[in-house]
C-alpha cells in the first residue's frame, strides 16, 4: 500500500489558497477602478467657473510635434485660444516631410462648454465645423461629433496637459498626436 505524499497534498492546499487569494485580490481591484471611474463624472461647471476656465485660456496657443519640431517626417497639432476670424477655439493638425505638408485639417468653433470632474475640465466645440486643407481642400468633411479637449493643471503653466478625446476614432488618420495626456509647448502665435 502506498502512502499519501505529504509534501504534495500541502503543495496543493497552499496552490488552492494562493489562487483564492490571488482572484479575491484582482476582483478588488477591478471594483475600485470602477467605482474610483463611475465616482468622478464629468458635470456641467456653473458661469463663473466657466469665464475663469475660459478667461485662462483665452489668447494662449499650445504645439506639440511627434516626434520632433524639426524631424524629417513629423506630425503637428496645434491648440489655440485666439478670438480670430470668428474662431474662438481651434484644432489644428498637420502631417509633414521635409519642407512639405502632405495633410493639413482643422476643427474650429465660435464657442466652446466646459465640464468638469476633479481636476479635469473638458472642452466640447459648440456647433463645430471642420476645414480640411490637404490632400484635398474641403469644408466639413471631416467628422467632429464627440471630439473634445480634456485640461488637467489648469491654472499651473508649468504643469498643463492636454488629451484628446475621441472615443469613436473618427479622426482622419496619421492624427491625433495626443491621444494621451501630453504636455504641450505655449508658443507665440504663429511662431
């Protein structure tokens, strides 16, 4: 008759534990995130804030280029804040090699709303048009339902990011640079 190996029946007991314990730890963890997601949502911030948000915004440019300002092949987005030819908010992107632009589009808006959720403010273009100027020059042909702006450090020049949001990935391709937060470059306009 043989006998029970001792070592490998506690081997088994601690696997079944460690297992237990392990699946008992990630369901934790997957039910924090989602509460920590579904505790922050995003709401509608009162007239004072919004002309505070708006009020920091307002004549501020910010660049950022993938990978460099200077690469051969580059991508390039540009956000700007500036009360120009009936555009108060404008996204700006554009795709080059060398000295040329092979594409070059823009979302811009009269206006814009502004939400908020901790430390994050959403700007969402109000009735926005798009303008796309290479390869082919055309007015509202690229879509910009659910397109929006996320901003976390607001108010510290030295610490801003931006995100683009764009769920359904309706932008045209290679865009956008900035699908996470990124801290962009403040530049004078038109520099």
């Amino acid at each position: 008759m043989k006998r029970p190996n001792i070592l490998h029946q506690i081997y088994q007991n601690v696997s079944i534990t460690n297992t237990v314990t392990f699946l008992f730890s990630v369901i934790l963890i997957l039910i924090s995130l989602a509460y920590i997601s579904c505790s922050n949502p995003l709401e509608p911030v009162d007239s004072e804030e919004e002309k505070r948000v708006k009020s920091a915004l307002k004549d501020r440019s910010f660049r950022q280029f993938d990978p460099s300002k200077d690469a051969g092949k580059r991508k390039g987005v540009i956000l700007d804040f500036f009360d120009s030819e009936n555009k108060i908010i404008t996204l700006w992107a554009q795709y080059a090699e060398g000295e040329t632009a092979l594409k070059e589009w823009e979302i811009f808006a009269k206006d814009y709303r502004v939400e908020k959720a901790g430390s994050e403010y959403r700007l969402y273009f109000t009735t926005p048009r798009s303008h796309q100027i290479l390869p082919n020059e055309c007015d509202d042909c690229i879509e910009t339902a659910g397109i929006s702006i996320s901003i976390r450090n607001l108010f510290d020049s030295e610490k801003i990011q931006f995100k683009l949001n764009d769920a359904d990935k309706i932008l045209p391709s290679p865009f956008p640079v900035f699908k996470s937060w990124t801290r962009f470059n403040e530049d004078e306009y038109f520099d």
